[in-house]
C-alpha cells in the first residue's frame, strides 16, 4: 500500500462525508454536489488502479503520467469556475431586475396611499412590504393613458 | 417639427449620493418645465438622497442597494412604460445638464427615437486630453458610423427617448461598465432606433470632478474598447432571462 494509494482514499473519503453533511443539512443543492461526487469518484478510481493513470499517459505521449493528472485537475477545476462564474452572472442579473421590481413596488405602494388619503390611517408602516394585502387594485389615478 | 403638446414627458434622474445638489437640480428642472413628471431613482444612496428628492416633490423610486447607472435607469424606463409616458429624457443628479435644453432634446425626438445631448458639439467648454479624450474618440467614431450620422459625445448622460427606445431600453439596459451609454446605444442601433445628438453645453460639476490622472484614464481607454467590442458582437439580447418582460 504506498502513499498515493491512501492519500487518495482519505482525501475522497473526507470529501464525500462533506459532501454528504452539507446535502443532509440542505447547504448545498444535488445539482452542485453531482459534479463533485464524480470529481471523488475519479480520484478514487486512480487511487485503486493507479495503472490507469500510468497507461493513459503512455497512450497519450506524457512522459510523467503526475502532469497528466494535474493537468486533467487543473482543466476541471478550471471549467467548474467559469461554470461557477456563469452562475453568479445569472443570479446578479436575478437580484437585478428584483431590486428594480422592488424599487418600482414601494413607489406605486407609496403613490396609492398618497392618492387615498382615507386608506392612510388604517395601511400599517410597513416598508418591508408586509403591508396589506390586496387582492383588488385601488382604482388608477385619472392620468391620461396612451 | 415642434414637440407634440399631448405628449407626456418623464425625467429620470439617477442619484447615488447626491443629496447636497439634488433638490436644486430637481427645482431647476420645475422652473424650466413645469409640465413634466420628475422621477428621481436613487440607487441605493446611505445620505438621505431620497428624502432630499422626495421632499423637494419628485417621484422617488429607491433601488434596495447599489445597481449603478444602468439599472437606475432600467427601473426609470420601466416605469416610463407601465404609466404610459411618452418620452424619457434622462438627466444626472449633480446638476452639470443644462434643463434648459430639455426641450431641444424632446423636440428632436421627431426625428430620431434616441436623441443625446453631446458637450463637444460645438456648444460649451468641456475639454477632455490624454487616453480619455482617444476613448472618447474611438467610441464616437465607431458609434458614428454604425449610426449612419456624427455623432461625438457618446458617453453623454444627458439623453431624450420616445417610446419605440424606451421599450427597447425597458428590457435591455446594460448594468455594465459603460453600459449605460455605450452598449446602450449599440442595442438601441441594432433593434432599429434612430440616433441622433444635439449641441449642449455642460456645466462644470457641482460636487465632484471626473478623474482625469493619466492611469486612470487609460484604464478607462481599456474598458472603452472592451466594453464596445463586446457589445458589437454580443449575441444581442446579452440577458434573455429577462427578455420580453415588459410589454408596452
């Protein structure tokens, strides 16, 4: 048993028990963890058959089979974080158009109370939009429509 | 051809912190032209500049937190479109646009949808040197050309749109570096807007002054040529999430 063999183990070990915790406490969602469940698998697998590795180098002309794993490593983890980073693009743009949503929200709720005065009284003060609920929109204001 | 006097105009004036100047920005434009709708949308200020906005008698709209220019501006076109205005005409908080050419810039909207207020257009003193000032030419000249007539102060802040751009700029207004003005204008070109500039002169700043050491202004020579070959080639709409949201 050399070194590499039980690196690899207790390094895919550790990671699937993390992985396994946050899925359990809800930290993380299936979709994020499936990447990094294959990602121990393969580590695992080089591990046990530390063969592959050496055989994959030989058939690919890499002379120290070490660079093709840390060049497959590096490409992965790579890819991950652009994936990473489109992620984040999607989510900012998200929280964009809500906060803009927001924004235009509290506007039109602050221009009905300012058109009703009689509502004024009884709409709680509530800014974080926990005021009252209505199903019926109050009438529009007699602006001209186009 | 005149302004159409049924058309009804919007202000948008997008605030970060501008709480000292914006009451008399906003009072200016009252005295200017007391007939239009002044929305003030305050991108997410810590100095009160909503209430300042608010109490000089604005509409206020308050971005939760920091969007910069091109999401206050986004929130201001859409609201343009819910209530139904006919003309957005966006002016900066820290009072450096003339509201007295306010008009101008609505009039010219008879003959183009875009219509930009430009500082180097004959009018004014606002001179610019170094990498800046190759930037600012390198964006005229390639927006220039793409538009069809000269145009040579596109990173103006101080711009009118008709309806046909505002629904366009409702759905699509870049939060970008730069996509407020440029990239702005690229997809106001490439859905079929007209553009168009007008000579105004601008005012010195009254808080703050624009950066002009000689890094920084390259920096901003870098970002420029990004930001506009980005956006000639971006697959264009660049956010299709978001797509088709608004409906005039």
């Amino acid at each position: 048993m050399n070194s590499t063999f039980t690196l690899g183990l207790i390094g895919g070990a550790i990671t699937l028990v993390v992985l396994f915790e946050m899925l359990r406490r809800q930290r993380l969602r299936e979709k994020y963890a499936v990447i990094w469940v294959v990602v121990v698998a393969a580590t695992l697998t080089l591990a046990i058959f530390p063969g592959l590795l050496s055989r994959a180098a030989t058939a690919l002309g890499v002379q120290v089979p070490a660079n093709l794993l840390f060049f497959g490593a590096i490409m992965l983890l790579l890819v991950i974080s652009i994936q990473l980073s489109y992620e984040i693009g999607r989510l900012e743009e998200r929280t964009r158009t809500l906060a803009e949503e927001v924004a235009l929200l509290r506007l039109q709720q602050e221009s009905h109370r300012g058109d009703h005065p009689s509502h004024a009284p009884d709409a709680p003060d509530a800014p974080d939009g926990r005021g009252p609920h209505e199903v019926t929109e109050p009438p529009e204001e007699p602006g001209p429509t186009a | 051809m005149s302004e159409r006097p049924d058309q009804r105009v919007l202000v948008v004036i997008p605030a970060w912190n501008e709480a000292g100047v914006i009451a008399s920005t906003i009072a200016e434009i009252r005295a200017a032209r007391p007939d239009v709708d002044i929305l003030v949308v305050d991108d997410g200020s810590g100095d009160g500049t909503a209430d300042a906005a608010d109490a000089a008698g604005a509409l206020v709209a308050r971005l939760p937190y920091n969007l910069g220019v091109g999401g206050a501006m986004r929130t201001g076109y859409r609201y343009a479109l819910r209530e139904g205005y006919d003309v957005v005409v966006q002016i900066d908080a820290d009072g450096q646009h003339d509201p007295l050419y306010l008009t101008e810039l609505v009039t010219g909207l008879a003959d183009a949808d875009v219509v930009i207020g430009a500082r180097f257009a004959g009018e004014g003193s606002y001179r610019a040197s170094g990498p800046r000032r190759w930037a600012m030419w390198l964006l005229a000249r390639v927006l220039s050309r793409l538009a069809g007539v000269r145009l040579t102060d596109v990173t103006s802040g101080f711009r009118a749109a008709n309806r046909r751009a505002v629904t366009v700029f409702a759905d699509h207004y870049p939060a970008e570096y730069l996509g407020d003005t440029v990239e702005s204008l690229v997809i106001a070109l490439r859905t079929g807007c007209s553009v168009q500039q007008l000579p105004v002169e601008m005012r010195p700043r009254t808080i703050g002054q624009a950066s002009q050491s000689p890094l920084r202004a390259t920096v901003y020579l870098a970002r420029a040529v990004i930001a506009l070959g980005l956006a000639l080639v971006r697959r264009w709409p660049a956010a299709t999430e978001t797509l088709g949201q608004e409906k005039a």
